[in-house]
C-alpha cells in the first residue's frame, strides 16, 4: 500500500509533503504540466528571474552523459514585469496546495532587491530563494556568496524589501560553506538550498571527436 508524505513545516510554512521541484527543472511550471501533477508536489522553484529579460547563454543548453548531465542556460527568463503579467497569474491559477518559491537573480545586489520588492505583495509567492551563485558585476565578476560582508549586505536589503522567507543558495565551490551559511542566516535568511551545480565540462561526442559539447562551453553538472 502506498503511504502519502507528510506535510512539514520550514520557516514559517507547511509543505504539504517534502517534494520540491529545483529551480530551473520545470520552467515556471506550464513547462512541465502536462508530466507533472504539479499540484500534487510540496512546492515549485521558480526558474531564475532578473529584474530585466535575459537571453542567456548560446545552445546546446544542456548535455547528457552516463549518470547525470551539463547544462548552462545563462538564467534565461523573460524578466520581472513579464513574470507578474504572465507566470505568476498561470501558477495562481493551477495550484491551490503546492508552494511556490521565486529564484531571484541578479547583476548588483539592487536587482535582487527590485525582484523581491515587486513580487513580495503577489500572494501565490510563498517565499524567495537567492541565488548568491551569480556574479556581482560591481564586484569585478566575484560570486555573491563568495565575500560574507557582500552576502550579508545582500540579505539584509533583501529581508528589508519582505516579511516573506529568505532563502539563500549556496555554491559548492564555496571554501567554508558552513561559514557561509551561518552569515546569510545572522543577516535574515530563513533557510539554504545546499548546492547549486557543480561546475563542470564534456568535451567529448558519442562520435568520439572532441569539442565543447556546450555552447557556452563549461556548465554544471546536475541530474
């Protein structure tokens, strides 16, 4: 007989069971409805969204091999405004039991705080996930979570922008993530999403030639 998951509480919130879709695997969730009861998981992580539309990177996007695959898609999304305009509205109006959790994306730490500001009032946003992964351009290219006193800063604007969760994602290449993890917490996150992918890259074909098996060249590894 088949036992259903029980619900479980995180940061303030009751998931109707601990299955979550990742950010990134399902879109904004119309990608994947007609495979997936979405309703039925514990909640949905939105793909990336950014203040303003991104291409993201050249194809091929995503490649496979055995165990797992590669992918760099460059937080693709069509930006904040078309979110509210069109996916927010769509998962509002397909799910009345699973959770949905925004991953935010930015260049500077003022992108963040723009996406999370306008999406704090939107009532099928139960929570945000910051990818601190991204490069700060201000920075000179240096991931968010790589310096404590740039991620601190970034969560304290951040939780000033909501009273909805925090949830800060930390990346594996991080040399203390422990560290990490207690500074985002002491600046207002309410939870981590340990890791995102592993940096890697296939240079090798079925065929047995080699080259880049991915537009951009190097992603992470995933799957």
């Amino acid at each position: 007989m088949a036992i259903a998951p029980s619900p479980i509480a995180a940061f303030g919130t009751t998931f109707q069971n601990p299955i979550l879709l990742a950010s990134g695997t399902a879109g904004f969730g119309r990608e994947v409805a007609g495979v997936i009861a979405l309703d039925a998981l514990g909640g949905l992580v939105t793909k990336a969204v950014s203040p303003e539309p991104r291409r993201g990177h050249p194809g091929p996007r995503v490649a496979e091999f055995d165990g797992g695959m590669l992918n760099a898609v460059g937080l693709a999304n069509p930006g904040l405004e078309a979110v509210c305009r069109t996916e927010l509205p769509w998962l509002a109006r397909h799910l009345s039991n699973a959770r949905v959790i925004v991953n935010v994306v930015g260049a500077v730490a003022e992108d963040y705080v723009t996406v999370v500001r306008g999406l704090s009032a939107v009532p099928i946003v139960t929570a945000f996930e910051l990818n601190v992964s991204c490069p700060n351009t201000a920075r000179g290219g240096e991931e968010f979570g790589a310096d404590d006193a740039v991620l601190t800063d970034l969560v304290r604007r951040c939780r000033d922008a909501t009273s909805k969760p925090l949830i800060a994602k930390l990346a594996p290449t991080l040399p203390d993530i422990a560290r990490t993890a207690w500074a985002a917490g002491q600046a207002g996150a309410d939870g981590f999403t340990v890791v995102n992918t592993i940096p890697g890259t296939l240079s090798r074909w079925a065929d047995g030639h080699r080259g880049p098996r991915l537009g951009y060249g190097q992603g992470g590894v995933s799957g």
